[in-house]
C-alpha cells in the first residue's frame, strides 16, 4: 500500500470553500457525464457520526465501460464502474474505506482519501496523526495555478494565472502567490492506494510506460503494486489539480450561495445527471443535519475531486467527444433536463 500526502492552497477561505466544492464536485460530475456514462448519485443523506458529528454521506457510482481498452474489456464486465463512499464532516472528510472506493472487477483494489481543511498556506506538520502511517510519508505540494495539467483538460478560462474574479476581485495569481495572497486555506488530503490483482500486470504495464514513473521510482513498491500504483499517482495528481482549478475559476458562479442553495442545486443537478445517463434518479435528501443511521459507519476530508503526463485511457474523455465550453454559466435544472433531452 502506497500512502502520500498532498497540500493543494487556494484563495478563499475554508467557509467559502464548504460552498465551493459541493458546487464544483456536481457541475464537474454533471459536465462528465453523457448517455449510459458518467457519475451515477445512489444516496445522498444525513449522517450522524459519534466522533465527528453530523454530516453527509454520499454514494456514487462513477461508470467507465466505454473508456476502457479493447484488452480490459475482454476481461471485464459490460458494465463497469468504481464505487465512491464518503463522509463529509466538514471541514474534514473521508472519500472510500478499504472496501468503498472500488473496481467493480478489481476487488482488491481501493483507495483512500482523508482530507482537512485548514486556513493556512500549507505549513501545518502531522495535521493527521494518522495511524496509517508507519515511519515518514512523502509529501507533494501542488501548485493549481503553475504545476502541469494534461494538454486534454486545459481550459485558458479555467487557468488561475490569467482568471480574475469579478465578484472578489481574487486572481489572477503569480508566482509565489501562496506566500502573499489573502485569503488563503489549503486541502489537506491523506492518500492511501493499494492494489492486489495477478494476471494484469503485463498490459497495465504498458499504460505504465506511458507516464513518468512516481518520485522514487520502483523501488519501494512491490507485488502487483509496481504496476499500477505510479498509473494511479499520477491519475490522483491530476485530478486533484483540475478540481481545486476549477473550484477557484468557477468562484464567481458559487460566490454568495448559501448552504440551503448549494445542497438544492447540487439535488438538482444530481437528479439530472442521473437522468443524462439513463438511470432512474434516487431519492436524494440533502438537509444539514441528520438523525444517526445503523446503515453507514464511517471509517475514523474532501470528496473526490475530478481521477490522467497522459492518464490510462480508460480514465481519459473519449477522443471524439466535442470539446466543451470552459467555465460555463451556472447550470439551472430545466437547462440541465434540456441539455440531457437535447443529447
């Protein structure tokens, strides 16, 4: 098992940021989404936890079939998906158990993401005090507005170096920004990978060569971990970049919500989502504050922001998919239903 920690900073504050990635994580899922693929929303629900107290627990099923190699999906089911679970107690949450955050075929693959955020620029040491984590762990700090993104996913609209908030007047940011600007948090987000199938290794392999291998090389990693993990690193790299872009270019959208307007637009553009991709949208409560339930312990923050140098394909946008608008205005329902009808 692989464990490593990001700090990923952004200009806002850790309130502002409770609205801003509940908007982002829904208007990314809803955007990635098409027919019969996409980000499928089972539960959405209070949850009560005796340690951390009230919050929301999530399910999500993310479906992948038509981005898988001709390879993998001779070896795997027509349908495949990985299952997401997490905790939000803001402002720390819990994304997958050992058990959740899965390959419906793999079952011996998972990861774990804990998450903290806190306003400062990055600088608190041991934040988690995990007992995960055996002897030193590797720290990476991620830059969202000058660490490389894929070519794919760059959007100029979305790229903090040049983006101006309107409505805060915040961007665009310059080097070394994390040191003078203000407002400033950061993500905390403690990453543990592990992954245990024989018999793939030797086409994983091959999607292996197709990326830099992780800071340290191979050496440290061993069994079938050695095939996968860089892959999985590199993957869990980029999508935690594009998503705290995102959160940040997209402030303007979000900016001025209150909590009661981010959960109804995030029901909203849950149900339309599942609509977008064929399936009958579930009951989704979203209230703050729950009763505790016997059906969802939670393991002891931040959800997942949007899984790619090159990510494996079959985490990558079909190549013929029309490139999207970036930024777009907010999305309203009836203009979700339309766009998902139009489609």
């Amino acid at each position: 098992m692989l464990v490593k920690e990001y700090r990923i900073c952004m200009p806002l504050t850790t309130e502002e940021y409770r609205v801003g990635q509940l908007y982002t994580i829904s208007k990314h899922s809803h955007q990635e989404s098409e027919k019969g693929e996409g980000v499928e929303v089972v539960k959405n629900e209070p949850h009560e936890d005796p340690v951390h107290g009230p919050g929301q627990f999530t399910e999500k099923r993310v479906h992948l079939s038509s981005k898988l190699p001709g390879w993998a999906r001779a070896v795997t089911p027509r349908i495949f998906y990985i299952t997401e679970k997490a905790w939000n107690y803001y402002p720390y949450t819990i994304t997958a158990d050992s058990l959740s955050l899965q390959c419906s075929f793999l079952p011996k693959f998972s990861i774990y993401i804990e998450t903290k955020y806190e306003d400062n620029c990055g600088d608190s040491e041991n934040i988690f005090h995990s007992d995960k984590i055996l002897g030193d762990h590797e720290v990476s700090f991620l830059d969202i507005a000058f660490d490389e993104i894929p070519e794919r996913y760059y959007r100029s609209l979305e790229d903090p170096r040049f983006f101006s908030s309107a409505k805060t007047g915040r961007g665009p940011l310059r080097e070394g920004w994390r040191q003078h600007t203000k407002p400033i948090m950061c993500s905390y987000k403690l990453v543990s990978v592990k992954f245990e199938v024989w018999g793939l290794q030797t086409r994983v392999e091959q999607f292996v060569h197709k990326v830099r291998a992780a800071k340290g090389g191979w050496g440290a990693l061993g069994g079938s971990d050695r095939v996968l993990t860089p892959v999985v690193v590199q993957v869990i790299r980029d999508i935690l970049l594009i998503g705290h872009r995102q959160a940040f270019a997209w402030v303007d959208e979000w900016c001025g919500m209150t909590m009661e307007e981010v959960r109804r637009y995030e029901q909203e553009t849950q149900e339309a989502t599942n609509e977008l991709i064929g399936l009958v949208a579930p009951a989704i409560s979203v209230s703050e504050v729950g009763q505790p339930t016997a059906t969802h312990s939670a393991p002891a923050s931040a959800p997942s922001t949007p899984l790619s140098d090159e990510a494996p394909e079959f985490l990558a946008p079909p190549k013929t998919r029309p490139r999207k608008k970036s930024a777009p205005e907010t999305l309203t329902l009836p203009a979700l239903r339309e766009r998902a009808g139009a489609e």
